[in-house]
C-alpha cells in the first residue's frame, strides 16, 4: 500500500524529490525540511501529487 509522493519545496516551487508513503497509516500531507538546489538551502517541502 506504499505510494510514490512528490516533495516541492515551498518557497521556489520547484519538484525535487521523491519518496514513498503510506496512505493508510498516514493520511495527512507531509512536509519535511530538506535541502533546495535552486534555492540553495533548507527548506520546508511539501507533498504534492
């Protein structure tokens, strides 16, 4: 039941990684920190479809 997310980062908007997770345990959106390199620095990502 693993799905495959997109993270765009919240301040450039740009897509730059991707990861896994699952929908039944987790059902709210998730948002980690992570490092930008078209902004050059961490910044919170957000999920995305």
């Amino acid at each position: 039941m693993r799905e495959i997310i997109t993270l765009e980062c919240t301040v450039c908007k740009n897509r730059n990684y991707t990861t896994t997770k699952n929908k039944k345990t987790h059902q709210d959106k998730l948002e980690i920190s992570r490092f930008c390199k078209f902004c050059r620095k961490h910044t919170p990502h957000k999920e995305t479809k």
